[in-house]
C-alpha cells in the first residue's frame, strides 16, 4: 500500500508540472495586458536633463539626471514601485526637488522600461538592489553630487533602508582598523563598496513595503486563498518554462474590477491608470511572485546610521502596516512618521504629492542642517 502511495506522488507532481508548464489555456489576450494611461508624459527635451546609463553585471541601466540650479549638490535618487520605470509620474517630483536645490536621478530597473536585461518585465528585488548600488558608484563619479538621499516607494520601500545600512556597517567595520589584532585586509575588501558611495544624508520611504511575509499573508485576504493560488501557479508556470529555455509566461500587472492580475486590489488599475502616460505595457513575468526577496527591511534597521522619513496612506489597501511598526521601534529616534488622509496612489498625486513633497523638502533639509561641519 506504502509502495503505491510513494510511486503515486511524485507521479501526480510530475503531471501536475507538465500540465501547469505545457498545456494552454493561462495565457491571456494582448488587450488584458495593455494600458492607456493618462498620467502627463515627460518633456521631450529639458536643457538640464540628461540622459545616463551605466553597466551593472555587464548589462546597462538607463535614467535620467535632472541637475539643479546649484553646481555642487545633493542627489536625490529614485526607485520607483512594482513594475515601474522613470516615466511613470517621477518627472515631476524630479522637477519639484530641483526647484528645491536638489539634483534627481531617476533610472529603470534592469528588465524594465530602456533598460536592459531578459526576461522582459521581470521584477526582482536582488537585481534592482544592485542596480541601486550601481546608482550609487555613478553619482560617486559625479562632481557636482556632493551626497545623496534614497527615495523607495512601494515595493521599493525598503531599498534605501538596505543600502544606507549596508553603509553604516561598513563604516563602523572600517573603525576596527583602528583595534589591534584585525585582519584589515579583510575589513578592507568588505568595506570598499559602500565606503565608495557619497554620503548617504537620509532615506524617504514612501507608502512602503517593509516586511515580506505580511506582504503575502495581506495578499492572501485581500484577494482570497483561490485567487492567491492560481497566481502562484502562474508563478511556477513561468520558473519553470525560464529553467527549461522556453519564452517566458506573463500575466496582467494591473486589471480593472475583479479580473485577474499580478496586482490586485483597490485601486490598483486606477493607479497605475494615473501614473502612465500613453500606451503602457501591462505585463509582468509571472515568476515575479516567487522571485528571492530583498534582505529584511527590520534586520537592515538596526546598521541604519541617518535619518529615515516614513510616509504612509490612511487608506492604503495594498501595502501592510505590520512591517512599519517593527521598523520604526528599531530606528528609534533617526525615525520620522507621516501620514497622509488618502489611498496607496493619491501620495503620488494632486493635490497630495505637493505636500507630500514640501514634507520632504523640509526632511531633507533638516538632515543637511544636522550634518557637523
């Protein structure tokens, strides 16, 4: 009886995967997975943008560098949310830092937007952490950048967390030169990264995503268990054929009402609705979902050595709070919470962005003001 049922289950696995692999019937029309947004498209030509790129793991990220009025200056780099790029709505808050004395580098992830990397329109949080630091070394090469401050929104929440804490801990292993008995060739190689980075003065983390499991247990209730289960089969559906060489699978990223996406939940569609501009490309690789997470945003908390803006929706349904709350225990007093009466997209929006932004103006400020001479 043992000897079937252990013949039996790894046989049912086995059509279980050829069937979520091979056969049809998950794909879905060019019309789920296109947009016509209406949000304002960038200029075509801005005397003081310029067009950048630099190579991380041999494939080029592309942005945009908005220089302000100043000649030496602080750069504020910007990684947009889930599936975003640079010309979802980031121009303008480019353009209201630069009124504010600031330079901006806006890029897109590598996979997404101009930038390289295949599959196409795949989001992992490994490589866009990398393409950060990629961010960092190029503004490290810039003159005119004199330090720098993180803006994450969203699924990008926690990025500045993990890299003005890789900083920290850099700084304080580099200190053990000082201490007998170190081996400092070691602390040397560890060090020399972060080290490189300019300064970075203080992180904004906007309507953030700041814990991974509560992420995926709010998921689960906000579109149930069954939804949440064919997502992941759509997820193992797309690993699966990348591991065996085969085109990738996509799924909507965003859908109005209840039809299916990787996004789902209130407001989602309308959101990024406002946010593109024109046609938007409304795929995302499925394996997206079960791609390995960034580091814990709470353990990273804990090396952060600047301050750190949090700004959260009163009525955001897409993000989880949880994770906020262990965060800013652990930040302590570097720690400044903001809340704004709105949903996840109105924080990127008129009339709250102008608010939004003036709170962070006066941040940043303020962390410049603190820095001793």
């Amino acid at each position: 009886m043992f000897t079937y049922i252990a013949l039996a289950i790894p046989a049912l696995i086995l059509i279980y995967l050829v069937v979520v692999v091979f056969f049809p019937g998950f794909e879905f029309s060019e019309e789920e997975m296109s947009l016509q947004g209406r949000g304002k498209p960038p200029a075509q030509n801005l005397d003081f943008r310029e067009d950048v790129q630099y190579q991380v793991e041999g494939e080029t990220v592309r942005g945009w560098f908005y220089r302000s009025s100043n000649e030496t200056a602080p750069c504020v780099i910007m990684a947009t949310g889930l599936g975003g790029t640079r010309r979802m709505g980031l121009e303008g808050m480019a353009l209201e830092y630069r009124r504010q004395g600031f330079h901006c580098l806006t890029i897109d992830f590598r996979n997404l937007g101009q930038s390289d990397g295949r599959p196409r329109n795949l989001v992992s949080p490994l490589r866009q952490l990398a393409d950060l630091r990629g961010a960092l070394r190029w503004a490290n090469d810039r003159p005119e950048v004199s330090s720098i401050f993180i803006w994450g929104a969203s699924a990008a929440g926690s990025y500045g967390l993990i890299l003005a804490a890789e900083q920290g801990a850099r700084k304080e292993a580099s200190e053990k030169f000082l201490k007998p008995r170190v081996n400092r060739e070691q602390v040397a190689s560890e060090s020399a990264e972060a080290l490189a980075w300019p300064q970075i003065h203080g992180v904004i983390c906007q309507v953030p995503s700041l814990d991974t499991v509560a992420e995926f247990r709010a998921m689960v209730h906000r579109i149930g268990f069954f939804r949440f289960l064919r997502l992941f089969m759509h997820a193992q559906r797309d690993r699966a054929r990348g591991r065996l060489g085969l085109s990738p699978h996509y799924i909507p990223m965003v859908a109005p009402g209840k039809d299916f996406a990787f996004l789902q939940g209130p407001s989602a569609n309308e959101g990024y609705t406002s946010l593109a501009s024109g046609d938007f490309e409304n795929r995302i690789c499925a394996r997206s979902l079960i791609m390995p997470p960034a580091p814990s945003a709470m353990r990273a908390a804990t090396d952060v050595k600047c301050p750190v803006l949090i700004q959260l929706a009163s009525r955001d349904a897409l993000i989880s709070s949880d994770g906020h709350l262990a965060v800013v225990r652990a930040l302590d007093d570097l720690c400044e919470v903001k809340s704004y009466d709105g949903g996840h997209f109105d924080l990127y929006l008129p009339p709250l962005v102008q608010k939004v932004q003036a709170d962070q103006g006066e941040f940043m400020r303020k962390c410049l003001a603190s820095e001793p001479n």
